[in-house]
C-alpha cells in the first residue's frame, strides 16, 4: 500500500496538533497539581529542616557563567524521610502538609505562592494556540486548493450555482 504526499501531510498536521494539545494539557495539569499542594500547604503546614547532601554543577556551554549548580536535600518528617534537588543557595527549608505528607515543598516556591503557575498558564497558551493556528492554516490551505482545482477544471469558484 502507498501512502500519497497528501496523506503524509494530514498525518503530519495531525500529529504536530495533538502533540500541541498534549503539552498544553501537561501544563495545564501541571498548574491545578501545584496550586493544589500550595492550598493544601497553606491551610496547615510544618517547617521542616533539610541538610544538603551534596551539590552538582551542570554545565550549559563553554562560558562558566551559564553554569548552573543544583542541590540534593534531604529532609525527615514524622519518620519518614524525604529528598529535593534544588538550586544552590535556596533556602533548605520546606513545608510538609501534616494530614497528607504527599504535598510538600520548599519555602523559596512556597513563598511565591501561585504565582510560580504563571509559566504554566502561558506555554498551554501557546500551545492551544499553536494547534489551533496549525489547524485553520492547513484548512485555509486545503479551501485554496479545492478552489484552484475546481477553477481549472472550468468551473467557476465565485460563482454560485443556484438549485
């Protein structure tokens, strides 16, 4: 069975939509999963002491100045110990929600509150929006096509058949 260009190009369109709409759900799943913990934190929450295990440089290129050195924490609550990895020079505090341990953060992104969702927001924008261009620009495309096709087959494409 041979596939046609055209085929190949509706794959495409509908592949690079879908992973559009995927990332945009990602992030939008990602917002509601951090203002949950934030909610959760900011009803009730213990200040718990981390001690810093070790720390690592990531090398982003040739200049030393786009290095960036990230952090490992560890840190214990009611018996149950738990690990971070954040950026050097944060604080190694975090707040442990005591009814349900699963949320959890540090105090330097607590501190920004819902704020930090901003980024979050704005890619699953950009996102819909890019599948959404995707979509009406490659349906515009096939409307062009379909009119300079029945155009040179005699038929007229401004014209209106009346029945």
């Amino acid at each position: 069975m041979r596939i046609g260009r055209r085929h190949a190009v509706h794959a495409f369109v509908v592949l690079a939509v879908l992973i559009q709409l995927g990332f945009a759900a990602a992030f939008l799943v990602d917002a509601a999963e951090t203002n949950r913990t934030y909610d959760a934190l900011a009803g009730h929450r213990v200040a718990v002491q981390g001690h810093s295990v070790g720390c690592v440089v990531i090398v982003n290129g040739r200049s030393p100045t786009h290095n960036t050195r990230i952090c490992r924490v560890d840190y214990r609550y009611s018996g149950r110990a738990f690990t971070a990895v954040i950026p050097s020079g944060e604080t190694t505090t975090f707040f442990v929600d005591p009814l349900d341990t699963s949320y959890r953060m540090n105090k330097a992104n607590f501190e920004n509150g819902p704020v930090a969702t901003a980024g979050d927001l704005v890619f699953a924008s950009v996102a819909a929006f890019g599948a959404l261009a995707v979509t009406v620009v490659h349906l515009e495309h096939l409307r062009t096509r379909r009119a300079l096709g029945r155009a040179s087959h005699g038929h007229d494409p401004t014209s209106r058949s009346r029945s």
